[in-house]
C-alpha cells in the first residue's frame, strides 16, 4: 500500500526569507526553496514548515545563548 504524502500543506501558503523575514505568497507547483528572496537573494522556506520551525528554534537558541 502506497501512501502518497506530498507536502501540501492546503492551498496557498506563504514562503518566507529564513535571513530578512521577507515573506512572499506560495506558487502551487513551485517549492518555496526554488524561490529567491528578492531582498536578500536566500532561498525561500515554506513558512510553518518542518524547516521552518527549525530554523525558529535554532534562532531562539541563539538569542539566548552566545
Ligand atoms: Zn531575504
């Protein structure tokens, strides 16, 4: 049994700049990380995402720390 999970998280969605918090409206069909941020040139993330979230803590981590 095949279970087909794409990463469709509903309609729409947001990507957003890991660097400069640029936010810009998901294109169905284009992953965000094929997006570029046009402020900053980085690679777009899918804003809620698994990556995402990682990126949040880890820059919580880093607030704190250091
Ligand atoms: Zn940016």
């Amino acid at each position: 049994m095949a279970v087909n999970r794409t990463h469709t998280m509903g309609r729409g969605g947001t990507c957003i700049c890991p660097k400069c918090g640029y936010e810009a409206p998901h294109h169905r069909g284009v992953p965000c990380q094929e997006e570029r941020c046009p402020e900053c040139g980085a690679k777009l993330l899918r804003k809620g995402s698994y990556h995402h979230d990682l990126l949040d803590k880890k820059r919580q981590k880093q607030q704190k720390g250091v």
